[in-house]
C-alpha cells in the first residue's frame, strides 16, 4: 500500500542549520548534511533542505551543501530556495538534489514550472505556497490567499486556484505551508489541507503547526495529506521519524514501517 | 565497471552517486562503443518516455540490444525499465526494446493520485538474483504516472489502482519501476544485487 510520508525539512542559512527538525536522538551539529544523513537514518521518508541565504555568496556554499548532503542521502532530497531560473535549478539537480521547490520564483514566472519539469521530468517539480485563510471572505478556506515574503506580501492569487494552476503547468506536487497555523504547535490546517488535495490530481504535502503525533494522524486523514513536513518535532515526545510512525501505524495509518 | 547510460533524461547524479557508494567504478556515456565495450549497464531515466527516442538516433539502442543477447547484465531505472518493454501510450510513436512483453499505459484517472509518489510495498516476490535478500512487503521509492503490465517476466509486483511491474527479469536483464538509489537500504541491496549478477 503507498504509505503516507513524513519529511523533514531543514532550514539553512550560510551552510548552517538554523532550524531543523530536532529529533532528541540527534545531536545537533548544525551541519546540514550530518543531520540530513541521521533524519534519513532514523526513519524519515525524504528530506527537504530549505535555503534561506539571502546573499549571492551564499549560493556557492548551498551547492557545497546539497553535494555534501547528497552524497550520503539515500532517500529523496528536496532543495528550495533562491531557485529562480532554469539554470539555477540545473545547478541544484547536479550538485544531488531528487527535487527542486519553487515559491516565489513560480508566482512571478509561472513558465518556469514547465521549463523546468519537461527536462527535468514533472516529478522534480515541487510548488510551495504559503497560504493564509482569508478571515473577511464567506469561506475562508476556499478563499484562502497565497502569500509571500515570509507572509507579508499578498501574491493577489488564492490558494486553490494557484495550486490548480501549478498542476496544469507541470508541477508534480505541492508543498503547502499554512501561515496561520505555522510556529502555532496546534495541528496542521486541516481544512485548508483537505480543500487543496481534493482539488488537484497530484501529493499535497502539508506544512505548518505540527505539535503533536495525533496531528500527523489528523492531517493524514481528515486533511487528506500525502504527506506531512516535520519540523521541531522534538516538542511532541517522541524521539525520531520512527517512533512517530511507529505511533501512527498503532493508529492504522498506512506508513513506511519498520523502516 | 558499470556503464550508465546518459540520453539526457532528467537526473542521473543520484544513481551514479549510489553505484559509487556500492564501490563500483563507474561511466557515464552518450558513446555507444562505450556500450559495445560494457560489462555491466545501468539505463536511468526519469522524465517522458519520448526521451527514449534519442537511443535510437544515437546508435545506443542496438547497442544495448547486442549487449542484452550477449548476456551482459542491465538494469533500467523507472523511464529505463519501460523502455525494456514493446512501447508506452506516453509516446505511441516511439519503439521500446521489446525484450520484455506487454505495452506501458497511464494509471486511470479518477481513482487515486497521479502521479504515484511515494513509498510503496514490493509483493509477490519472484526467487531470483536481483531481489536476493529482499523480504515481501519491503518499501521501496516510487515517482511515476506510467506503469508495466504484471506478466511472465515480473519478479515484482507493487498495488496502487490495481497490481504493476514493480520488478522484472528475464535472463540478465532487469527493470524495476521504483527508484533503488532513492529507496534506502532496500535499494542500495536490490543495486549491489545488480552488480553481482553474473554474465551468463
């Protein structure tokens, strides 16, 4: 049966981790590619490397790396962030990486979706989108917005519509972040989720207020979610992507373990 | 020495990467003297099956051909195993090798997601060399909206919308659907089968 997936997702700048997933067995090193390794080892389904440099000068050392990280990675790896042209995604994919996200970059040139996923093949293409439910509208789920910026800038697109929209341009998979519940530690927007992954044909990974196991169970079912991205997981008693998916396999979700 | 395959099609870093981790020594080529020369070839492939188009203009189709009936082990990767078939509805008018039976379709919309992405279980394992040690219900790492027919060459079978050609055999060559340098250490077992399967 296709499992579920649990992704870790590592947030770095200059080469350091600044945010990681801290999973108590882990010793945090700080270096990206050592923890991308150990969340691999202990149980998790990919992972996601998120670069958040904003320096030109920082972009050699995101190469390094993702060279570094893939090196010893055996599970798919993901590298968002400052990917804006076509070339830079070449470059990511020859430094390692399995998958490309693409934020900003797709809202503002939607052709490079399908630049990218005809020589790259529609696998390799990840949108993320950083939504925000739109509290003054009828549904504001239905009406959620994308944002960006961090979420300070409204993109002026709603979330469904844009996630359709990566779908029909070649994107293989949508990462959505809900801005709302993101940092809160009270469950994955759910509603939301689920509104996005009955809408398009392709996974939906969700992002955004993981706090506790029973979360993940959450999003997996009444979300709809493909698969879920964990970060500071550390918070919610459980020591490594294993032992949550031990905890969600008690609870008949279909996830790769033992692993 | 392993010759991998290089037809521009998508991503070949991460299976040369894990060959090299299994110690192999390995080439990468567009030369089909290369493949004459080979004892032992890897075809990746992510993408469209219409990249397989450019083995034949290159010469590396027939090359790979004298190669499979001399013996030689090969192994397609996802795009590369079901170009090892008669053809895909993905791009009608391009030939596969035809050295395994049955044609390549599309899941069916309107069940599941498409593509299927994502972690699924091998069943209905087959003895042979390629999955020595692998035990039934294994996970292994799947991307990919097209999908081999279970026929007389499976040695493999994965279930999402219905049973497919998670792994196939006959003589030395081998195909499997799912990706083995992205599936852990199932996969890098299934490579290092690969590259111990002997030239019969």
């Amino acid at each position: 049966m296709l499992t579920r997936r649990v992704i870790a997702c590592l947030d770095v700048r200059d080469g350091r981790v600044v945010k990681g997933v801290q999973f108590v067995d882990l010793i945090d090193a700080g270096d990206p590619a050592q923890l991308a390794w150990r969340h691999a080892e202990s149980g998790a389904d990919e992972i996601v490397l998120l670069d958040i440099t904003a320096t030109h000068e920082g972009r050699a050392t995101l190469l390094e790396t993702v060279r570094r990280a893939a090196a010893q990675l055996f599970v798919p790896l993901t590298v968002g962030g400052g990917i804006r042209t076509l070339q830079d995604a070449e470059a990511v994919f020859a430094a390692g990486a399995d998958k490309v996200s693409l934020n900003s970059a797709a809202l503002a040139n939607p052709e490079l979706m399908t630049e990218i996923g005809s020589q790259f093949g529609a696998q390799a293409v990840v949108v993320a989108i950083d939504a925000r439910r739109d509290p003054h509208a009828a549904d504001p789920v239905r009406n959620a917005r994308v944002y960006t910026h961090g979420g300070r800038r409204d993109a002026g697109r709603t979330v469904v519509e844009w996630a359709c929209e990566a779908e029909s341009r070649g994107a293989g998979e949508i990462l959505l972040t809900s801005m709302d519940a993101d940092g809160t530690r009270s469950g994955f927007d759910c509603e939301l989720t689920a509104a996005v992954s009955t809408a398009v044909g392709i996974p939906v990974i969700a992002s955004g207020g993981a706090g506790s196991v029973s979360d993940f169970a959450e999003v997996f079912t009444a979300g709809r979610a493909d698969a879920a991205l964990a970060a500071s997981i550390f918070h919610f008693g459980v020591s490594s992507a294993r032992e949550l998916k031990a905890q969600l396999a008690t609870q008949k979700i279909a996830v790769r373990y033992p692993c | 020495m392993v010759t991998v395959v290089d037809y521009q099609a998508g991503n070949l870093a991460s299976v040369v990467k894990a060959l090299q981790k299994l110690g192999a020594e390995v080439c990468v080529t567009r030369d089909c003297r290369d493949v004459e020369a080979a004892e032992r070839i890897v075809l990746p492939g992510v993408g469209h099956f219409q990249a397989t188009s450019r083995l034949d203009v290159s010469g590396l189709k027939q090359a790979m051909l004298a190669a499979m009936t001399r013996g030689v082990p090969l192994l397609g990767i996802c795009v590369g195993m079901q170009w090892l078939y008669e053809g895909s509805t993905e791009a009608a008018d391009v030939t596969g090798a035809g050295w395994f039976p049955g044609e390549v379709t599309r899941f069916p919309s309107g069940g599941e997601k498409v593509p299927h992405v994502g972690w699924n279980q091998l069943e209905s394992l087959r003895d042979g060399a390629l999955l020595k040690g692998i035990a039934e219900g294994e996970f292994a790492y799947f991307t990919h909206a097209w999908r081999a027919p279970v026929n007389a060459v499976t040695v493999a079978t994965t279930r999402y919308m219905g049973g497919f050609a998670a792994a196939s055999q006959r003589d030395n060559v081998c195909g499997v659907q799912f990706h083995p340098e992205k599936s852990g250490a199932t996969g890098l077992k299934i490579l290092r089968n690969f590259l111990e399967m002997e030239r019969c």
